[in-house]
C-alpha cells in the first residue's frame, strides 16, 4: 500500500497530523536487563525506541521524546518506557499520577525541512540527544499493527519510609492499534550526549546500526489497563528515580557521587 496523499493533506499552520521520527538501535542486553525492574524480563531483542514528536494536546502542540526499550511482560513483548520528556507543564504531573506514564519537563526541536531533518532533547540544561538526517523518499507500509507499552504506577508512602508504599507498584499496560498512513526512510547521524539528567549516553549504549523514519499512523484503538502487581520488596531498587523518569537517580535526582 503507497503512501496516500490525501490522508496527509492538512491546512498551513494546522497542528495535527505532524509525523513522528521514530529512531531505532540495539543496544547490550545487560544495560536494558538493569533498567528493568522484577516483573519484566528482556526481549528477544534488545533495542531502544527514540519517538520525537510534536502532537496537540488539550487544543495545544506538545512537543515531546519517548525512550523506550524492548522487554516482555507475561511473556508478551512490548516496550518499557524509561523516559517521556514534554514541554508541557500541563500533562506532566496528571499523567504521571493517573497512569505512572514517567513525564518530566524537557525542551524538545523538531523540524523537518524540504529533505532536512533535526531533532535536539535538552533537560535541565543538558542536551542529551541530537539527530540530523535527510530524507531518502517514502518506504513500503507495513500492514496495521498493534503496540504494547508498559509503565509503571507506583507511590511511595508519605516521609520516606523504607520499604513501604501508598499504592505498590503495578504494571500499567497500554495496548494500541495502528493504521500506517505514511513511512518516509531517513538517514542521518544521532548523538547521545552525557547528562547527570537523561543518562542514555552511558546507560544505554549505541551498539550497532541506527534506523530512523518519519511515520503517521490512523489510531484505531487504544486502552490503559491496571495490570498485575509488581513484588514490592523486590522493586524498591527501583523506587529512586530521575525526576518522574525511571532513570535511576536518588529521591527524584541525578546519583550523585559520595
């Protein structure tokens, strides 16, 4: 199926109907086997998913990233989000305490130009990832498919107690059904950058060939589900975060050295 022009048709100015860049790499096993907290195992494979978007949300654009890694819950493979940087102050805190979907505030650049094509994430001041590419004209569409992302709910309980929580932590699963409406291949460079913030630089390794595409999709459905609990002993390793990322960090901050 070619990619039709009339689904992509939309008015000058108009928000919506932006594509997503969605870049692909492997990665080590052992680095996305960490990040994973007990209750979800690695996949067969072991890549990281960078989604660059700019989509309207509540009648505004909401720039954002997505960090994802493959990994497998109840045995069904999916895509565990580590972080989820917007630039809207609005959907950060509600979406974190409804769903345990790990937004944080991030300044996100994406354009697309004629053939050109930029995208630069930066957080608390650091510039953690860059992409630059061209266009290299439209690919196949793949048949429709379905997505599974898994997050994570979870409240710690109130003074910091150890080992103890106000709601335990449980997986949230997130199943969607997608229409491809367009795929235009991409080539370029991207460059992950050291930050204390966003550690995708040293925690999650560029390990081979990186694929990138500029992609629409018509939404055919989608559902958030409260799934099964996660054992909370075992998770409190995971408890600390980077702000409301599931990077590893120290009561909502960056490691810092002793």
């Amino acid at each position: 199926m070619a990619n039709d022009p009339e689904l992509l048709r939309i008015d000058p100015g108009e928000i919506g109907g932006w594509p997503i860049l969605r870049i692909e790499y492997p990665t080590d096993p052992k680095r996305i086997a960490a990040l994973l907290p007990p209750g979800l195992e690695p996949a067969e494979s072991s890549n990281v998913h960078l989604s660059i978007y700019n989509v309207p949300v509540s009648d505004e654009p909401e720039y954002g990233v997505v960090v994802k890694v493959d990994a497998s819950y109840r045995g069904v493979e999916g895509g565990y989000a580590v972080a989820y940087g917007i630039d809207q102050e609005s959907a950060v805190y509600i979406s974190k305490d409804t769903n345990g979907q790990p937004k944080f505030l991030a300044e996100i650049e994406y354009f697309r130009n004629g053939d050109v094509v930029r995208a630069r994430c930066t957080h608390h001041g650091y510039t953690f990832l860059e992409f630059k590419g061209k266009t290299q004209g439209h690919a196949p569409l793949p048949e429709a498919f379905t997505d599974r992302d898994y997050w994570i709910k979870v409240s710690r309980a109130v003074g910091f107690a150890e080992k103890s929580y106000d709601f335990p932590p449980h997986v949230v699963v997130v199943k969607a059904e997608y229409q491809p409406v367009h795929r235009v291949d991409v080539k370029g460079e991207l460059r992950l950058l050291e930050s204390p913030w966003d550690p995708i630089a040293e925690l999650l390794p560029i390990r081979g060939e990186i694929r990138a595409q500029l992609t629409l999709d018509r939404s055919i459905s989608r559902s958030i589900t409260l799934e099964g609990a996660l054992d909370p002993d075992a998770f409190w390793p995971h408890v600390d975060t980077i702000g409301s990322s599931r990077w590893p960090g120290t009561r909502g901050g960056p490691k810092r050295s002793a």
